[in-house]
C-alpha cells in the first residue's frame, strides 16, 4: 500500500502532492515512519548501518 498523504520539510503542511509543496514549493516527503517487525531478517543489518551513521549509540 502506498502512502498517500505527504508533509512538506520547510512549512510542515500536508498534501497529497508527490513531487513539491503547493503552497512554498518545498519537497515534501512521507510522515509516517517505516514499518517494524522483530521478524525482520535484516534487522541485524539496519542496527548495524544506524549504529555507523552514528544515528544509535554504539
């Protein structure tokens, strides 16, 4: 399923527009954060690459 709803970086406002902003003409992206699951088998993988990009605490 595809997100519809998107949220521009620069003014915060929400639209269903895929490639700018209506209003200020910022790029706009999903706001909803991606989905987890502990079953995931690249888990190790996405830790990993976060802990390198110093994102999580090593």
């Amino acid at each position: 399923m595809k997100w519809l709803l998107r949220r521009c970086t620069v003014c915060g406002r929400y639209t269903l527009r895929r490639d700018k902003c209506p209003v200020c003409g910022g790029p706009v992206r999903v706001p909803h954060p991606p989905r987890f699951s502990p079953d995931d088998r690249f888990l190790r993988y996405k830790y990993e690459m976060l802990k390198r990009a110093g994102i999580i605490p090593p």
